[in-house]
C-alpha cells in the first residue's frame, strides 16, 4: 500500500491541475519521515519516537490552527505552555500552512541525515511548495507559510529542553561503567560501538503527556538464578525452546515486528505506518488523521522514556547472555539482539501505549491491514484489533528470542499506563 | 635445477625457524612510506556530486609490458586518466600521463585489468555511471572497445562492482556487474536498486549471451569470485550497502557450470547478514587453508572467519578479537564512527603476514560520522591480532579517500600505496623502508584461455613453519583492482618454497626460489626469473 502511496504522492507533485490538499502534505512529509528515520543513523527507536512526537504535534498543531473543533494541546503538554496563533481575521491555506510546518520540521530534526536525505528533503520541498501554492493569492501564501514556520520554531524551542535533542555517538555514551553482578545486562555483540549500552540517560527525559518517567513504574522482573527449578531460568528455557522449534508462522511474526533500526522504520515508525495506512485505506481527513498522528507520537514517545527509565533501573541481563553461559553456548537468537538491558521489553512498551492511543482515535474492535513489510517480502497481516496487533507484537521478541516473557507481559501493561495519558489528551473541542 | 641450485641454502633456512620463532611475538616492524603525490606525476581528481559518492577506483597493471604497473584512475565527472609508470626500481615514483589511450572516458567509477581474449595484453573493464565499457588492450597503452565485437552488455546504469572467473571448459571469462541505485529514482532512492547481472559466454566462444540478472539485487558496491570453499569452483560474493535496499542483506551466489546462478540460503549455512557493504578484501590469513573476508563499511568493519567448514558458507565475525573493527578514527580527535570503502590485505612489512588496509572517508557531510576519518593500515602480529599502525607508517591523510591500490610500483619488493580520494587529487605513497623482511613476487601464467590463471592458488613457505597462501583473483575491493605479480614477504627467510594450485586443480610441485627476486611462474614450465629492463 505504502509503494502505491508514493507513487500516488509522485504523480500528485507532477500535476499542475489542482493544489494539494491537506491529507496530501500530510501523507507526503510522513512518507519522507519514514524514510528518513530508516536512513539517519542516529535515528535508533527512542530517537525516532521522538520524532515522531513532535512531527505529529507540528502536524497537529498547524491542522487545530485553522480548525474550531479542535483542541491545542498548548497547556496539556509537559513544558509546552503556549503556541502562536494566527491572526484573527486574516485568510490562511491549511495546506500551505501544514506544508510549511512539516517543512521546517522535517529540516530541524533531520539537519544531520546523509546526503540522499538531504536531496530528497530538498526535491519534496521544492516540489510540494509549488503545489500547495498553486492558484493562491501572494499574500495568503507568504501569511500561511509564515505562520506554518513560526508554529514549528516554537515547537522546535520547546523540544530542545526535553534531553534527547542531541546524540553523540550514534547514542552509544563514551564511558559507562557495565555491571560485573550476575544478572545484569553485559554487551551482546562484538561491535566496538555497542559494548556501552544504547542512550542509558533517555529515561531521565521529559516526557510529553505523562507527568513523570516513572509515572507507569513496573515491579522487578523475576528474581535472577541459575537454579532450575527458578521462575527465571523457566522463562530463560521457555525462550531457548522456543527459538529452537519456532513453526515457520512464527518466524515471520517475529521478523514482522523486528523493525530493526536502520534497516526498517522502527518499532515506532512501524505504528506511524499503521496509521498512515488507515488514513489510506479509510480516506481520514487532516484533522482526524492528524490527532491519530500526534497522539501515537506522544504515546509511543513516552513509551520509550518510560521503559528507558526502567530499563536502567533494573539492568537486567539478556537471554543470549544466560542461555550461553547456562544452557546452550551454541545457542543463537533469531532477531539481532538489541544492544541496551532487556526488562522491559521496549516495542512492547511502545506497541501498549500506542494501542491506547489508537484505540482512544479508532474504538475498539478496529480491524486493519498492516502492509508496513509488504516490501520486505514478509507480506500483509491482517487484525481484528489493535490490542491483538500489540499482542502478536510483543510476543515476536519471545520468537526473536531477545526477550524473556516477563519483559514482554510486563512491558505491554506499562505501555498501557502509558499510553492512557496520551489518549486523555483533549484534542477536540 | 632450481631446486638442486637452492637445496644447500634451504637447509640454512630452515635452522633460521627457531630465530624467527623466538621473536614470533614481538610487535610487527611499521614499514615508512612518504607522500610522492606531488612529484610523481599523477594529478587526477575524483569530482561529482551524489553519483559520485561512491566509486572512485583505480586500477594498476602494465600496459606498456616492462613489468611496472601503470595506473588507471577513475574522474567521476572528470575524464578519467591512464598514467605510465616511469619509475626506476627502488627510485622514487614517477608517472606520465598517456595521450590518446582510448580509456579516457567521463562518468567513470571504477576499473579492473583483465586479459579477457587471452592475448597476453592487458584488457580493461571500466565501470561508469552509463555504459561499462570493455576495452582491449591493444599494446603500448593503447585500447579498443569491444562492447559491440564482444557482445558484451554494457548496460546505462550506476555501475559501481566488478568480478571475474573462468568458467570450466570456457575460453572467455564468466562476468560479473554490479549496480548501485536505479538513477530513475533519484528523488525517492530508497528501496530502489537496479539489477546486478552476470555475462557468460556463448557456446562457441565468439562473444557473450544475454544478461542473468542477479535478483535480487540490492545496492551492491563490490563483488568478488572467489572460492570459499576450496571446491575448484568460485562462487560470487557480493557485499550490498543497507542503506538503500529494502529486504536486503549480504549474498553469495552459486555459479556452476552450465546452471543458473542461485543463492545460497540460510538452509545452506549463509547467514543474514546486513551491514553498509562498501568493499571486500579476501586472504587466508589466518592459515587455516580457506579465504577469510573482510568487509569495510560504516562503524564497525566486518572481519570474517569460515567456520561451517568446506559444506557450508557460516562465517563467524572476528574483529572484535583480532583488533580489526576500526570503528572510528584511531587519531585526530574525531570520535564519530568511521566509514570504510577499499580495503585489501597485503604484507606491507614483509614479515609472512598479511595486513589489511582500508581507505577511509565520509560519504559527503554526514555529521554523524567522522569528518576526519583516516586511512587504516592494521599490521598483523604473530599472534593472529593486529594494530594500528597508520600514523607511525606516514600513512596519515584525513581526505575522503575511496578507491585503492597497494602494488608494488617501483619493482622493489616494498608495496606502495595509491588511493583515489573525493574532490581531491589521487595520493601516492613510496613504501621507503629499509628494515622490512625479505619477499617473494610471482607472475602465474598459463597457456591458452585465462593466461594469467585467474583462481588460482599459490602458497608460499614462511619460516615461521606456517604457509601464506593467495586467491588469485578478480574483484573486490572497492572499484579497484590489480594484475601482475603476487606479493609475498618472507620475513628472514632468504629463501623458500611455492607450489601453484592451478585453476584446473592440477598441483604443482613445491618448488625452490630464492628471497627478494621476481619470478614468472608459467605452468608446465619452468619458472623465470624477472629483471627489470631485461
């Protein structure tokens, strides 16, 4: 569907006919986005979801703007106490103004990806300026595209004192000191980069709709131990035997929900990409499909602080680790483990609190095709709901054998809790 | 007899093996380069934008046939250049560039020498941004193009890897091109890689078939034939750049005789692997009798070790133990990750042990990654390990090196370096050292079809009691690669033992030479030794 979408999207900036609509900027900046997280190095899944907070506010923000049946969420966001507004009585194009906004954005978070990137920011720019401004009066186009920027500049200023707005090192600190106790998370690879763990401090960042890091705070996973007959090496066994005898559906699921950073979306980029599809598939306009985005942003940001500050809490050790040392040294995992502590499991966290989010745009019970890998070759998978989307997608990293069960049950109820902050946002009037 | 001529001096050879073994553990000796750029001669520069942030090869071999290697070095937007090497052995390096070659053509990214028609001249495939073109040599540095006589498929695409073997029973290689991004999707390049595809030749030798695309194809930036397994059959390796493709990862096709190609599959023992292949570089360096691979790209370099044995391709990664993952700049002060584009082993100290070099260089303004990214020259110790010794060897440079060549190019047994640098002039190193073992360098030729028995194997005595073995082979690297002699360095050992394992599998017998001498190895005949000027 998404192949289909920028097609669509490239034949639209060859046409001069008819100015871009709103859902259009929308749909082509995400486009770019998307791309862009998989394709900027520093973009590993809480930097992306990040962005994708901030993008979907931006979006959200210039959509609300020009719309009364919409709610700021200036006051409602952690640090984020007002946004400019547009001049009363003056005339505003939504698209030029979301257009400008989602330009200015795109160019602010991702100034440090690579030269294709660069290009392809520069061709959409471009391109979609002149569309949007097709048949519109100077002074309305100038009004609008100032406003757009100005709105984005304050979200911009905002976003710079939450903590996560500079990554050194691909997010991998210089110095840190890995624990020598038993059960702690040690390096799972041989990468150089990798033997400190990825963006330890990202749990002490602000977040956005829930009060604090550890607002949604988890019990301790189950005790470590090397005894048998422990619920821990039970939960260790249970991923070594299900990595060995995985059933070929299992193999896709789990490489559905890999969502490996660099190589896919990410975790969060993959529920952006649900969302990108519904506004697809069930023809949303901006202001419906704009919340959406903004709300799985806010949701899937906090999603990550919130496991983050748990994850460093705990430190706790990876499967390969113990299963190696205890059970199998031959052992290997499916999936690339991820190179920070296991509990909690992050996609899961991040897949809990967007399911709430979605669920609070979309109701329960909504079925959807998630097209996200169609390209990849690992298909189409169809859910009756997005609670059973983020069940499939917490128990790939079992199959994946990167997390044990605990991380996964445990991180999907945090990710609940937090994700209810992000659907009690009042975006509508 | 050589042999009979060497037999008393191999004897003192062989008492030497203890000396060597006592200090088997010192550090490795740093060899001394300096920067003859500019007084050699060679002035060319790598220039483009996008299309040009990868390629820039350079490829070394003699064309004028007095055993020097002359220099091809691709321009990008700039013609490229043929330089003739003028040097005097041992003398410092001095180029002139030809007139009037026929190879200077514009858009190129990379080159590789082959003989492809067995005439014992030199051929050259030159990879472009458009059309390859495959020239002829026709002698005295002059070439033809042969697309059109050959029937060979030039194809219009961003043609960035090259690689070559004979096939069983052919007189003309099998080829192999490999493609980077579909240039028409220049504005949405991500998941669009256009086709690999190999050429095999026609049933009555007199030209080439249509293309096999190699599908899927995913962004490849170097391929290379070489046979994993020791089977006597290569198979093609082809390291892709995760950057633009979509379900990609790293492949190895089978190409057997007569068959189509086909992946091997993780079933097989080919692991997936994804990683920003930008270059490979291939030696049994660690003795264990199979060709290990190292494969250069973004932060940490991949170092890989068979460990499937000869039935299966599973490689395990060793650069974290062996010292080679060069992830960022070993000086400088920048301590971004780094970014790796030719890479090649070689003995540039001559002590028995292959090295391993890798060009270094931003792709263009990527903040994320080191602005100043030296080149790395990791010199293997007797243990297996290796370290830095780029900076101490007068190696340093933080330009944005692509492409490269270590060839011996003054013929005094010390390997020099040229690398092809972006929006800069081509550099020059003159390997200088006066402390550095003592080597052996081989020509293998043969009668008839692949003259220069591509897929070879030729192994050498050490005196460490070890063997150093080398893949003849054509491909890898990065947009570059050399024909001509063999480099090998024999530590103390004034002399030793080679055998050649033919491309048809037929061994010869180990056979006695004597140290720091160039000899031409044709099979089914005696060996001949090489002097320059004669």
């Amino acid at each position: 569907m998404k192949k289909i979408s920028v097609l669509l999207c490239l034949l639209c900036l060859a046409s001069p006919a008819h100015a871009a609509a709103p859902e259009e900027v929308l749909s082509n900046w995400y486009t770019v986005l998307l791309n862009l997280v998989r394709h900027t190095a520093t973009y590993s899944p809480p930097v992306a979801a990040r962005s994708f907070a901030y993008f979907g506010i931006a979006a959200f923000e210039a959509t609300a703007s020009g719309n009364t049946k919409l709610h700021t969420l200036a006051g409602q966001l952690n640090g984020l106490k007002t946004l400019p507004m547009r001049e009363a009585g003056k005339t505003y194009d939504e698209a030029v103004v979301l257009n400008a906004a989602l330009d200015a954005a795109i160019h602010d978070f991702f100034s440090n990806t690579g030269p294709t990137g660069q290009h392809v920011m520069a061709v959409q720019s471009s391109a979609m300026k002149a569309r949007v401004a097709s048949g519109l009066s100077r002074d309305v186009i100038q009004r609008s595209e100032r406003f757009g920027v100005t709105l984005e500049k304050a979200i911009l200023e905002w976003s710079k004192s939450d903590g996560g707005a500079v990554i050194t090192n691909l997010g991998f600190p210089e110095h840190y000191s890995v624990s020598k106790e038993p059960g702690h998370w040690v390096p799972t690879n041989q990468y150089q980069l990798q033997q400190h763990p990825l963006l330890p401090n990202w749990g002490k960042n602000r977040p956005f709709a829930m009060p604090n890091a550890a607002a949604c705070s988890l019990p301790p996973p189950p005790s470590f131990s090397e005894d048998p007959q422990s619920e821990f090496f039970k939960q260790a066994r249970e991923v070594y035997d299900t990595r060995n005898a995985l059933t070929a559906e299992q193999t896709i699921i789990a490489r559905f929900w890999s969502d490996d950073p660099g190589l896919s979306w990410t975790p969060p980029g993959h529920w952006v990409g649900i969302v990108l599809d519904l506004m697809q598939q069930r023809h949303l306009d901006a202001a419906k499909a704009s919340e959406a985005l903004a709300r799985v942003g806010i949701a899937i940001a906090d999603g990550f602080i919130g496991c983050w500050h748990e994850k460093y809490h705990y430190d706790f050790i990876r499967p390969v680790t113990f299963i190696k040392k205890n059970i199998d040294k031959s052992w290997d995992t499916l999936l690339i483990t991820p190179p920070f502590p296991e509990y909690p499991s992050g996609h899961s966290s991040a897949t809990g609190a967007a399911t709430e989010a979605l669920t609070a745009v979309f109701g329960d019970h909504f079925e959807f095709d998630d097209t996200t890998h169609e390209r990849d070759g690992l298909g189409v998978r169809h859910f009756i709901s997005f609670k059973q989307a983020a069940e499939e997608a917490g128990i790939s990293r079992l199959y994946g054998g990167i997390h044990f069960r605990a991380a996964i049950v445990q991180g999907l109820q945090q990710g609940a809790c937090i994700g209810r902050y992000a659907a009690a946002l009042k975006m509508q009037q | 007899m050589i042999a009979q001529r060497f037999a008393a001096l191999w004897l003192i050879v062989i008492g030497l093996v203890p000396m060597m073994m006592s200090a088997a553990f010192a550090d490795p000796i740093i060899p001394h380069f300096v920067d003859e750029t500019s007084s050699s001669g060679i002035h060319s520069i790598y220039k483009g934008d996008w299309q040009y942030m990868v390629g820039g090869g350079v490829a070394a071999f003699d064309c004028e046939g007095n055993g020097l290697p002359d220099l091809f070095v691709a321009g990008g937007e700039n013609k490229a250049k043929l330089f003739l090497n003028q040097s005097h052995p041992g003398g410092p390096l001095k180029f002139t560039e030809a007139n009037n070659s026929g190879l200077e053509f514009d858009h190129v990214t990379g080159a590789y020498p082959i003989d492809i028609d067995g005439d014992g001249i030199m051929d050259l495939v030159i990879l472009r941004v458009g059309e390859n073109k495959i020239m002829r040599g026709l002698g005295h540095c002059k070439f033809q193009e042969m697309n059109s006589a050959w029937h060979i498929d030039g194809g219009n695409a961003w043609n960035t890897a090259f690689s070559a073997t004979w096939e069983k029973g052919n007189r003309l290689p099998t080829l192999a091109f490999g493609t980077y991004i579909d240039t028409q999707f220049q504005d949405q390049p991500w998941g669009h890689c256009s086709d690999n595809w190999v050429l095999r030749p026609r049933a009555d030798q007199s030209g080439y078939g249509d293309r096999i695309p190699l599908l899927p194809s995913y962004c490849t930036l170097s391929m290379l034939f070489t046979d994993w397994n020791r089977s006597g059959t290569a198979s093609l390796r082809v390291s892709n750049d995760r950057e633009y493709y979509m379900g990609g990862q790293e492949q190895l096709w089978k190409i057997e005789p007569d068959k189509p190609p086909t992946l091997y599959t993780e079933a097989e023992g080919w692991k997936y692997i994804r990683l920003w292949g930008m270059g490979i570089a291939t030696a049994d360096f660690n003795g264990s009798g199979y060709p290990s691979y190292f494969l250069s790209s973004m932060a940490d370099q991949r170092m890989q070790l068979l460990a499937g044995g000869p039935t299966q391709p599973t490689y395990r990664e060793a650069q974290f133990d062996m010292g080679t993952t060069a992830h960022r700049p070993y000086t400088g002060g920048d301590l971004r990750p780094s970014t790796g584009w030719h890479t090649q082993f070689e003995d540039v100290n001559n002590d028995g042990l292959y090295d391993l070099f890798i060009a270094k260089g931003n792709v263009d303004r990527m903040p994320d990654f080191a602005q100043k990214d030296p080149n790395n020259l990791l010199l293997q110790k007797e243990d297996g390990t290796f370290v830095e010794a780029g900076d101490k060897a007068g190696l340093l440079s933080f330009r944005n090196h692509r492409g490269a060549q270590l060839v011996d190019l003054n013929a005094d047994g010390k390997l020099d370096l040229v690398v092809v640098t972006r929006r800069d002039t081509v550099r020059v190193w003159r390997n200088i050292s006066d402390h550095l073992g003592h080597f052996l360098e081989l020509k293998v030729q043969q009668e008839g079809n692949n003259r220069n028995a591509v897929g070879a194997w030729v192994e050498v005595k050490e005196a460490n009691g070890k063997i150093m073995r080398r893949e003849n082979f054509i491909g890898g690297g990065h947009a570059s690669g050399q024909a001509g002699f063999l480099h090998f360095g024999l530590g103390a050992l004034t002399e030793t033992e080679f055998r050649v394992i033919w491309p048809d599998q037929s061994v010869s017998e180990w056979q006695k030479v004597a140290g720091d001498h160039f000899y031409v190895v044709n099979k089914d005949r005696s060996i001949v030794e090489w002097h320059f000027g004669k």
